[in-house]
C-alpha cells in the first residue's frame, strides 16, 4: 500500500510539471524532405512575443503561441532526436524551455521508428541522416531560417536518439558487438528489439553520417552505448552533457552510458540521476498519456520526475547557453 501511495503521488507530482510547462514559445510543426524514404514531421519551438494559449498537438495540450512571429536575430538552434518509438512530442518541456531561453528547438518524428510506424526501428542508421535533413530544413527551408546562427548548432538525444546525435558528431560504430552482447544478456531492450526483428545493423558508407554544423551534445540514456567501446568515439570533438539513470533497466549500467563515458576523448558533463528509470527523462505525461502509456508515465517509488525535470531542463540550458553561447 505504501508503494502504490508513492506511485501516485509521483504520478500527481508529474501532472502538475505538465501543466505548468514553459510560458513564452512559439510553435510550428512542418515536413521537411528526406531523400532515404518517407517526409520527416518536424515540431519546431522558438521565441516568440506572441501570447500563448493551450493548444492541442496529438496527444498532448501545449501552451505555446501557434504559428507566432519569431523573436531575436542569431538564435541557436538544437535538435531533439527522440527515442524508439516516439515523436517530437517526446521531449516537449525540454524543446519549451529551451526556447524560453532564447533557442530554436527542431524536433523530429524519426520516418520509420515512431509511435505509428516501426517498421525500420533496427535500421538504426537512418537516424542520422535524417537529423541531417532538419538541419537542412531549419537553414534552408523554414520561414524563420534569417534568425537562426548556422553555427551555432547543437542536438539532444534520447536512448535511440542518443546513440544518433553520438553518430552525428563523429561516433563510429561496431555492429559486430551486438552477438556477443546479445548472447550475454538477451533481456536488454536492443536485442529484444534484434531478436524480433531478425535483420541485422548496418553501417553505411564511412563519413556519410557524421555532421560537422553541430557544435555540442546531450545525450541521455544512450541506446547501444557498447558498440562506441573502446574508441568508436575518438573522433567526437565537440563538448557533451551525458546523463544516466541510475535504475534504468532498458539500458542498464555499465553496458550504455558507462560505455560512451569512457570512450569519449573528452570527459563529459556527466550526470547520474538516483532512483531514476529510463523514461524518466522524457516530458511529463499528460493525464490523458499516463491514462494511455503508464509503463512510460510512472516513477519508482521514491522518485520525483516533477522536480528532476526543473533540474534536468535547467541544466540542458545551462550546458547549451555555455558552448553554443547566450544571445
């Protein structure tokens, strides 16, 4: 009984965050052509002096500006590349706070592994290219493209997401892992995801996903963490923000996070968040989501995703603001 009282004050706790989201971004969502298969869905965040109201965007309500001008010349801009699985939506209060902060947030519905459509979520690769593809959207396509700082660029990235910003800035890695690891512990999520696929990762051409415009990284939770080990990061150069969740059982310690730790040339931000689980850093649910996905919504007992995501989105800002610079 005291577990479950925990549970749902937890749950209450991450209601509440969601309600109380960021309170001056603009919002778009738009489509931005990708050469390797179907259009990429884009929601797009950015300052904005228009006022905000509650808008309903798939399956969540945001308070955003719908369609407002832009405010401010030589904004940065970060990219968001979301987890198996998801969406855009992913990582909405990050995106929000972001722009709060003066940045322009592009975050992409990954074509072929979402929420609606996985049938390429082993095609692993594809993710980089397609990150590549909102860039050059945002520089080239979107209608507030003159207030972006073509270099000042940054990504943010999720489980899957991590392992794609990891191969964006320069990450290269070994698929042959995977057997071994596989045949080690068959109960972490990628070789679950391997074994009922049955199609194997594969490497694309050398050079062909690296993307020298991002300057910076977060990476949370990274999928796939041992195939970077030992020196599949070597050539990364730009700083990194790696955070890793202390009781994540999807990507569990010392296989993922650990893994790109020690193989970065850098050492990163590194963060360790106690009590946490995998999910625990994506947005807080709404009451309807946590209805409709509470294997996602629900904290362990103990853990407060209310109050983690206050720290979590200040110090995401904090490290963006420090290597892409503050306006």
């Amino acid at each position: 009984m005291k577990t479950l009282n925990v549970k749902r004050l937890c749950m209450l706790a991450v209601l509440a965050l969601a309600g109380t989201a960021a309170q001056a971004a603009g919002f778009q969502r738009e489509w931005a052509t990708n050469a390797e298969g179907k259009p990429l869905e884009i929601g797009i965040w950015y300052p904005s002096p228009a006022a905000v109201q509650a808008t309903p965007v798939e399956s969540k309500t945001l308070r955003v500006a719908l369609n407002g001008p832009v405010q401010g010349k030589a904004l940065p801009l970060v990219v968001i590349s979301h987890g198996s699985g998801g969406s855009f939506l992913g990582h909405s209060d990050t995106a929000m706070a972001l722009a709060d902060a003066g940045f322009v947030v592009a975050a992409v519905t990954h074509a072929g592994d979402n929420y609606a459509d996985q049938s390429r979520s082993v095609y692993i690769m594809d993710r980089p290219l397609q990150i590549s593809r909102v860039i050059d959207h945002m520089l080239a396509s979107w209608n507030g493209r003159a207030s972006i700082d073509p270099e000042r660029i940054g990504i943010f990235g999720f489980s899957a997401g991590g392992f794609t910003a990891l191969v964006n800035i320069g990450g290269v890695p070994d698929f042959s892992k995977t057997a071994a690891v596989c045949r080690q512990y068959p109960a972490d999520f990628a070789c679950q995801l391997l074994a009922k696929s049955k199609q194997p990762m594969v490497l694309p051409p050398s050079n062909t996903t690296v993307d020298g415009r991002i300057k910076a990284a977060v990476v949370a939770a990274p999928a796939l963490g041992f195939v970077f080990a030992p020196d599949g990061l070597s050539k990364v150069k730009v700083p990194v923000q790696l955070w890793r969740a202390e009781d994540d059982t999807l990507v569990p310690h010392p296989r993922y996070a650990e893994a790109v730790r020690l193989a970065l040339p850098q050492a990163p931000d590194y963060h360790v968040v106690p009590r946490a689980g995998h999910f625990d850093f994506m947005a807080p649910c709404d009451k309807a989501q946590a209805m409709r996905s509470p294997d996602i919504c629900t904290c362990a007992p103990g853990f407060d995703r209310a109050a983690f995501h206050v720290r979590f989105n200040a110090a995401v800002v904090d490290f963006f603001r420090k290597t892409l610079g503050a306006n």
